[in-house]
C-alpha cells in the first residue's frame, strides 16, 4: 500500500486534469507491479493541512 500526497505551490499555476493523471500514471509506471494486490494513492493539493 503505498499513499502520496503533493502539496503543490499557487505559484505554478493551473494545471490541466490530464497532466496531472499523466504524472500519477508515471508514478504507477515507476512503481510497476500492477495487480490486485497493489494499492496506489495519489493525491495533488495545494492545502497544506494534508501534510500534517
């Protein structure tokens, strides 16, 4: 089971929602080993009270 949180900064900007899902499959890829036994979460936000 692996959980990412990015907070991301106000300073870059608006991001399309299909540059974000892309850098989330790029992560999935790195990880590898996709299956049912895999949990991936993702997580993009500019709240910093997720990183607490």
């Amino acid at each position: 089971m692996i959980e990412l949180y990015f907070i991301v900064s106000s300073h870059i900007g608006p991001k399309a929602i299909a540059g974000w899902d892309s850098f989330r499959d790029e992560i999935g890829g790195t990880i590898g080993d996709e299956g049912p036994d895999r949990w991936l979460t993702v997580v993009f936000t500019g709240d910093l009270e997720w990183a607490e």
